[in-house]
C-alpha cells in the first residue's frame, strides 16, 4: 500500500511540474508577441510622423521662396516707382532752378550753403535762419571741437549732428536740387561747417577775447580823447565845422587807416558801447522828464522838427539807395528804419 500511494504522488508532481512548465512557455510566447506588436507599432508611427514633418518643411520652404520672389518683386515695383517720381522732380527742379534763388545760410558774413525747399513745416528762409544761429551758437564755445562734427544718415533724412544737437538735415530733394544726392551733398556741407567753426573756434578764443576786451579800451580811449581834443578845438575857434560830432567820425576814421585797425577788429571792440547805447537812450527819459514844462511850452517847435527831420531823413535814405542802385524791398526796409536814426 506504501509503495503504491508513493508512485501516485510521483505521478501528480510530474503531471504538475510540465503543466507549470507549459504554463510558464504559454505566458512567455503572449508576453513576447505582445512586445513585438507594440515596438512593431511603435515605429511605424514615428515612421508615419516623420514623413509628416518632411512633408510640412517642403511646404513650408516652397511658402518662403515664394515669398520671397513676391517682395522682391514688390521692390523692384517701387524702386521703379521711386525712380519715376524722382526722375519727375529732377526734371520740374531743373525747370524750377532757372528762376528759383536759394535762401543762403549766412554766418557772421559768409555765406556757407543754400536752401531751396521746405522740410516739416519749416519754409527754406526759417531753416536758414535757424541752421545759421544754431552755427552761430556753436562756433562761440570755448569748448569746441570742430572735428567732432559727423553725419547720421537714415532712410529718409540725412542729419549733421554736433553731439546731441542737429545743425543742419538734408532730405532727397535738397540733394535734387544741388545735383546730387542727399548723403553727397551732407558730406560736402559738413567740410564747409567744419572748416567755419574751425575759424569761428579761433576768433572766439581766450587770447581774442582778450584782444577784444583791448581794442574795446583803446577804441573807448581813442573816442574819448578825440572828443577832448575836438571840443578844445571848437571852443577855442568857435567855428562850427570843428564841432565834435563832425570832427570825430572823420579823424577817429583817419586814425584808424593809419595805425591799420580793421573795421571789424573796431566793431568787436565797440560791441560794449554799442550795448549801452539802449540803457543810455532810457535813461534820458529821466532827463526828459525833468525838463518837461520846457517841452511843453516849446511843444509846436519840438514837434515841426521832428516831422521835418523825419521825413528828410526818409527822402534822403530813399533818394541815396535808388542813386547807389538798391532794390525795392532794401528800399522798404531802410525807410522806417532810417526815422529813429
């Protein structure tokens, strides 16, 4: 009986140990067929996607060459719209530059360049006078550095520039006008600029100011002994062609010749009492003022000399411009102007 139930235990740990063998081949074939399938899948997605993206970056260059090709079509059309309406103003410029004068920019006497159009507003005679006094302004600097002028150009405008500050703009059509372009024609009136404030940097300097401060008291000294002299002269002689105010001018004239002064040396060097002319003139209101029951009682007299000073004075200026060939609008100008002299 022992043996028997010992044989029937060995057969069912056999008959166990290939189910569970088999068992375990079974689940190792699922477990390997479902990995295949899912790294077989796997690839042919990324396969899939990355024809996909091949296919989206062909696209996407065919877009970018044709937009390219688009714009620069799109240049060449306006480049040739450009140079049409350029070609448009040249031709009504140089029909224009026949009877049109430039508005010169005038610095302390010289004339540095011209202006023929208007730009933001501003007509040719506004930014002559406005490029001339910012010129002006800086060739009176002690600190100035002519060289360090330079030129800042952009698509519309080309701008020279002192530091921050803007001298002078140029625009195409400013370049139309002196035959050339705008970037040309910046180049070429900086040198001019340059070349001014060199010479202003050299009269606005320490040692001329004080040759100025100088002339100042030797003009001051000179007038002022002339005047002595003269009136000793009248006083003594009694005769009215020695009179200060006639005696003066023409000997302090002669005085100058000879010692060789320039008038604009003699000009710098009477800015001062040019100056104190406007204090002085007020100040006789005062004087006035105090004699002016005399004024009162001699009103008729003072008023008739008054309207015949007046009107000789405005004859006269008008009668010596026409004889030294001065055109109308000079003559306009002289006309009030020569009533408070």
């Amino acid at each position: 009986m022992k043996r028997n139930r010992i044989l029937i235990i060995l057969f069912a740990i056999l008959i166990t140990t290939g189910a569970k063998a088999q068992l375990k081949e079974t689940i190792q074939q699922i477990l390997g067929s479902d990995s295949t399938q899912t790294i077989s899948s796997a690839t042919s997605s990324d396969s899939i996607r990355i024809k996909q993206m091949q296919q989206e970056l062909e696209t996407a260059r065919l877009n970018e060459a044709n937009m390219r090709l688009e714009m620069e079509q799109l240049r060449l059309e306006t480049f040739s719209a450009d140079s049409l309406k350029q070609a448009q103003q040249k031709m009504r410029i140089d029909s224009l530059r026949r009877v049109t004068k430039g508005v010169p920019v005038i610095v302390e006497g010289d004339t540095l360049f011209y202006l023929y159009t208007k730009r933001g507003g501003y007509t040719p005679q506004t930014r002559a006078e406005m490029d001339a006094a910012i010129i002006t302004e800086l060739g009176e600097q002690f600190n100035l550095h002519p060289d360090s002028v330079y030129i800042e150009n952009s698509d519309i405008v080309s701008d020279i520039m002192y530091g921050n500050k803007v001298i002078v703009s140029f625009t195409d059509q400013d370049g139309l006008w002196e035959n050339s372009t705008r970037e040309q024609l910046a180049e070429h009136v900086r040198t001019i600029i340059v070349n001014k404030l060199k010479t202003m940097h050299e009269e606005h300097s320490f040692i001329q100011l004080c040759k100025r401060i100088l002339y100042f008291i030797l003009v001051l000294a000179g007038q002022y002994l002339l005047f002595r002299i003269t009136l000793w002269l009248y006083r003594k002689t009694k005769l009215a062609l020695l009179h200060p105010l006639l005696v003066s001018i023409p000997a302090l004239v002669a005085v100058m010749s000879v010692i060789g002064i320039p008038y604009e040396s003699f000009q710098q060097g009477s800015r001062m009492i040019n100056f104190l002319l406007g204090p002085s003139v007020v100040a006789l209101g005062y004087v006035l003022w105090e004699q002016v029951e005399y004024m009162k009682s001699n009103a008729v007299s003072i008023m008739t000399s008054i309207f015949v000073g007046s009107l000789v004075g405005i004859v006269s200026v008008i009668c010596i411009a026409r004889w030294m060939g001065a055109d109308h609008v000079l003559i306009a100008t002289l006309e009030p102007k020569s009533v408070t002299k």
